[in-house]
C-alpha cells in the first residue's frame, strides 16, 4: 500500500486518473477459509467477520483507495478471479478514460 500511495499521490499524476487490479481474489479466498488466515491477523482494524471473503475484499479496496490524498482523484478498482476478467474490465476502463478526455477536450 507504501507503493500505491506513493504513486497515486506523486505530483506527476495528481490529475490522472488511476486503475487498481486486485487480482486473484481466489487466493484470498483460499486463504480465508482453508488456511485460517483471517485478515484481522495483518489488519486488526478489519471490522468484519473471519470467513467473510467479500468484506474482507472490500475492506482491502477500501484502504487501497484511503491511500489517495486528492477526493476527487478517480481511481477505477476491481476485484477478480482471473486474468481474462482483468483484460476485460481493463479494456472497458480504458475506454471510458478515453472517452472523458475526449469530451473535456471537447472532442466529442
């Protein structure tokens, strides 16, 4: 997260948006609930329930984005399973970016 926020408060990229993958979310989930390693272990702020995989995914995005200094700093974030998911939204998110700056270049 050192590096994360590192990046995503640099004076280079303070108007550019940004794209957080969390990949892997099987792993995780692996993790979670065969292994016994609850995310209260490394975070003991974590508010939710030990086996919970999906609040402790969102808990984990949610101090991702906490990293940003500027509110209004966009940052896309998504949670998967797979690569093949991750092009996918990749490709959506880009697209959008793509279509912002166009239209505040008045381009479109």
């Amino acid at each position: 997260m050192k590096l994360f926020s590192s990046v995503c408060n640099n004076v280079f990229f303070q108007s550019t948006s940004l794209i957080l993958f969390l990949n892997k979310i099987n792993l995780l989930q692996e993790k979670i609930l065969h292994l016994g390693r609850h995310l209260r272990l490394s975070f003991p702020q974590y508010p939710g329930a030990d086996c919970d995989v999906g609040a402790a995914a969102r808990c984990i995005t949610s101090l991702f984005l906490s990293c940003s200094e500027t509110p209004q700093k966009l940052i896309y974030h998504h949670v998967s399973t797979d690569t093949c998911s991750v092009q996918g939204v990749f490709h959506v998110v880009t697209d959008t970016i793509v279509q912002e700056n166009l239209e505040a270049a008045a381009l479109l």
